[in-house]
C-alpha cells in the first residue's frame, strides 16, 4: 500500500472516522433508520467519493447504499456522491475531465496533496476564509482551537484552501519480531543495526520454526518493511542541516548496503523487489516463515496477526525500537495529526451548502456513527475503556468496515475515534495481545528521543512545481534503478559504484535546481513549517 494508505485510517491506521445511535428494531438486513431531516428542500451538493471497490454486492453501490442514505436522511444536504480513483495520477485525470465538462463535484476530495495544488494552480479551488468566517460552526471552532492547522491549509496567495482531518500522532508504521524464535536460539533483540542483521541471519540459517528445512527468511523487505526499514537508516531525501535544506543520498546509500547484505546472504526472499504491495512478504509472515516484519498498528494490521496467531498459536510477537543506525535512532512514520484532505470547487453554486455539510460531517455523532455504526447492531459500549466494541466482526466486515471514505473530514480527539487499540475487547485473548502490542508501540515511537527522521511530517512537504518536480523524477527513476542494480549484482557492482553514479545522474539531470528550489522555498515558509518535535503535542496521553 502506500504510505498515505497506510498512514490514513483508524480502521487501517488509527485514524479517524464515526458512529452514532438508530432507532431500534433495525432488521439486521436493514440499512440505518435515523431520525429524518424534516426539511421539506435541501440543496442539493456533489461530494467526491473515492472508489475503494470494496462495498459487497448485497451493499449496494458506492453511491447508493446504507450510509450514503443515513448521510441524506440525517444531513441538511441532498449529496450526490462522485466516484473519483484512488491513486493520484488517476484522480487528478478524472478531476480534469470532470472540470473540463463542468461536471465537477462541489467538494474535492484529495488526500494526495499534488492533486489539491495541480487544481489550485489551473484557480480551480476556492479561497475558503471568508466562508468558514460567516458560515461555518464546528469547523470554524475546529480552526480556532487548532490555529496549527491553518498553517498546513494556506497556499501560497497566503488564503486558506484546503479542508482536513486531525488525527493522534500515533504510530502507523511498527517494527514486529519473533520473540519465541529469539528465545529458541538464545538471541536478545537486536539494538543496532549490525545486530539486526546478526539476528536476521540466524532466523534464516538456524531453523527457528524447528521443522527442519531450510524454509524462514530472517526479515521482509517490501510493503511497509521497507518503509519502516529505510526510516530506521534515516533515510529521508532532504535534510534539515544548519538551517538550510540539503540534499541526502549518503543514508540511502547505507541502507542500500545493508539491504545488499541481506540479499547476498540468502536473509531475506529474493524476489523481494517484485513483490512490489508486499503481498507476497505478508503470506509469509502469517504462515510463520519470517522473523522480523515491518506493518501497520490498524484494522488491518490486527486482522494479519489473527491470521498469523491461527496459523501458528505458539507464536510471539514483539513490537521494538527501530534498531541504532550509524545515522542516529528513529522511528517509523506516525500519522500525520494534521491532515488536510479536501478542497471546494471555486465554481460551486452552493457554498453556505457545501459548509453547512462539512460541519455535519464533523460533528461527532456523525463520525461515531460511520465509524461504529448502530449500537446493539453494530456495536456495544465497552465497560473497561467506554470505547465502542463490535458485535460481530463479520457483520460488520460486510455493513461497516467499508465506508471509511464516506468521511475524509473528521475532527474529533476522542480517543476512541483516534486510537486502533479502543476499538479492542480486552476480554479476547488476541485482541487483548493486540492491545499490548500497541502499548508497546506508544512506548517505542511517541518519544522526543526517537523520532521520525524527516524535519516535518512527510505529508506536510511541500509539492514541487511541475518543471521541478520533472527535474526531480528524471533524476529520481534513473537512481532507484542504480540501487536496485547494486543489490542484485553481487560483487560485480558495488554500492559505492552506485552512489557516484547517483550523484552524477542527479548533476547531469539538472538536481542542483531541485536542491535550490527547496533552499528558497525553506527560507521564504519557514515560520510557516511545523517540525517533527512540535507534533507531540497531539500524542495521545497513553498512560
């Protein structure tokens, strides 16, 4: 997945989304059966959905189905929903499109921020302080108690236009080992980065499931690993140093070493480089056949580790500090608490519509209710956190667990809303283990002393303009290619050969342009920037 996917969802991240209660006597087939707007006329508004290809057939379609008729029936907006593709490069051709036929939706959903300012940049996007002023309540407030958040939301003609989510800066991204294979072959959780390659090795070479085939892979390299394993380098491409932006290839040049390393040496599957979603790493993992796993702590994270507790019963896991690189110690990425997702047509016919849905859609009932459904159908009120817990898993896999998209604009600090491991029964046992290993993340991520290694949340970056940004993956694709050949090659090429030839690659392509244009942008929006330090301030009072 991307790292935007991951770092989106409570369900899959803990992220943000919402519930409420229905009259009771809901068949179990039945959608909600809230209480009516009982305006006779609602403006009617476009809202542009993206399409997860995840609502079941029985369902319904992604614009016609249980929530989008409680949003109707509840909200004081008639909204027709928009399917827009998920990745960037798509939406940004449908909204095009959409845009070129005056067809566009009223509210422009847009995580990927490139998308947001390639339509800011064509003056497609409204200016939104003037609205918010006179015709907003819940978000108005949201802004006033968050002043952070209007930094992240103004472009550069210093108006805000950006829309968006809060969110605890809480872990997305986990390191995960095998503790019973540590105890198996005496080893202790490695605290550098050379021991973690020890260790990787003897998972790979010393038979820890005890089957007696050589069949484990001592650590995954795709999917969320990578991520997780190049923050533990601090491999991030720019760097804060002395006040100005400079350009870092010498950590990726490490990380590429030790991922050589692993590859030389037979630690790891050598196919990793094709396993591009890291689905194959995943299968893997939950059939107990490597030891050192990078995931998310979410819904989806959870639903792996069941796989795996029913695959192997005896495993253990352990959730542990990113391992000492000769760079520093970090952490793997955390959820952006300021997290802007949407925009306004500048065309709208209905502006004072479009707001009045916005603050609908982030007032709480709302967000409990699309979060957690009906209670007593969906869901019960826990007794030891007073979170709400799921009835039945399964049903709501098929009622609930889809529509998370249905709410890009959720604002709420409830912990229950914002943190994965509430949503948990303390009372199942693998729930509960669940739960101890997002306690272990708390206590190995959301600490000044380790963090992420980029200077401001990557999310906040900002997005290069299009004659930048061209220098920039004409220099970028050539050089991820050089690394790629560096691992697989052997002695044939080495790594440094690959460094000086990535830094020559990025002088030819014109790269001193991109590092300039990032020295210029820091210098002009520096007050403006949120460091990484400064995001703590929305960790999650855990203990």
């Amino acid at each position: 997945m991307s790292m935007f996917a991951n770092q989106m969802m409570v369900k899959s991240g803990a992220a943000v989304l919402a519930a409420a209660v229905l009259l009771a006597g809901c068949t179990q087939n039945s959608g909600p059966q809230p209480k009516k707007n009982t305006s006779e006329t609602k403006p009617k508004i476009k809202v542009a959905l993206y399409d997860s290809n995840k609502v079941p057939q029985e369902e319904g379609t992604l614009e016609n189905n249980r929530w989008t008729k409680w949003i109707n029936e509840n909200g004081p907006v008639e909204v027709e929903f928009v399917p827009i593709p998920r990745g960037a490069t798509e939406a940004l051709q449908k909204y095009n499109i959409l845009f070129a036929s005056n067809s566009a939706p009223d509210i422009i959903m847009a995580i990927d921020a490139p998308v947001r300012n390639n339509l800011y940049s064509q003056k497609l996007l409204l200016p939104l302080d003037e609205l918010i002023n006179k015709s907003s309540t819940t978000y108005k407030q949201f802004l006033d108690n968050n002043p952070e958040f209007r930094k992240v939301a103004v472009k550069d003609d210093g108006k805000m236009y950006d829309i968006g989510i809060t969110r605890s800066y809480y872990p997305n991204h986990v390191l995960m080992i095998r503790t019973d294979w540590l105890k198996k072959l005496n080893l202790s959780v490695p605290k550098t980065t050379g021991e973690l390659l020890e260790v990787a090795r003897a998972f790979a070479k010393q038979d820890p499931d005890g089957n007696g085939k050589a069949d484990t892979y001592g650590m995954a390299l795709s999917g969320a690993s990578d991520s997780v394993l190049k923050n533990m380098f601090g491999d991030t491409q720019w760097l804060l140093t002395n006040d100005t932006i400079t350009l870092n290839l010498e950590r990726s040049k490490a990380f590429v070493q030790f991922k050589k390393s692993l590859f030389d040496e037979g630690i790891v599957d050598k196919d990793f480089l094709t396993d591009k979603d890291g689905k194959k790493s995943l299968q893997d993992w939950v059939n107990g056949k490597i030891g050192i796993y990078g995931d998310t702590y979410t819904a989806g994270g959870f639903n792996n580790y069941q796989v795996l507790k029913k695959n192997i019963p005896n495993a253990e896991v352990s959730i542990i500090q990113l391992p000492v690189s000769p760079f520093g110690q970090f952490s793997p990425l955390l959820h952006n608490p300021l997290f802007p997702t949407a925009s306004v047509n500048a065309n709208t016919k209905q502006p004072e519509a479009v707001m009045k849905y916005i603050d609908f859609m982030a007032k709480p009932e709302t967000q409990y209710m699309l979060n957690f459904g009906i209670e007593g159908v969906h869901h019960t009120k826990s007794d030891a956190s007073g979170c709400p817990k799921p009835v039945s898993t399964e049903k709501n896999k098929q009622e609930l667990d889809w529509n998370r998209y249905y709410n890009l604009l959720s604002i709420s600090s409830d912990k229950c809303l914002q943190i994965y491991k509430y949503s948990l029964d303390p009372a199942d046992p693998i729930q509960n283990d669940y739960i101890r290993l997002g306690e272990e993340a708390e206590a190995a991520y959301i600490t000044a002393e380790r963090q992420v290694p980029s200077f401001t949340h990557i999310n906040l970056m900002p997005s290069l303009p299009k004659e930048i940004g061209l220098i920039h993956t004409n220099a970028m694709t050539p050089i991820s290619d050089l690394w790629v050949k560096a691992i697989v090659s052997g002695r044939a090429y080495t790594v440094d050969q690959a460094y000086q030839e990535a830094m020559d690659t990025w002088n030819k392509a014109g790269g001193a342009k991109v590092e300039q244009w990032y020295k210029d942008w820091y210098k002009e929006n520096k007050s403006k920037i949120i460091p990484t330090a400064d995001l703590l301030k929305y960790a999650p009072k855990t203990k």
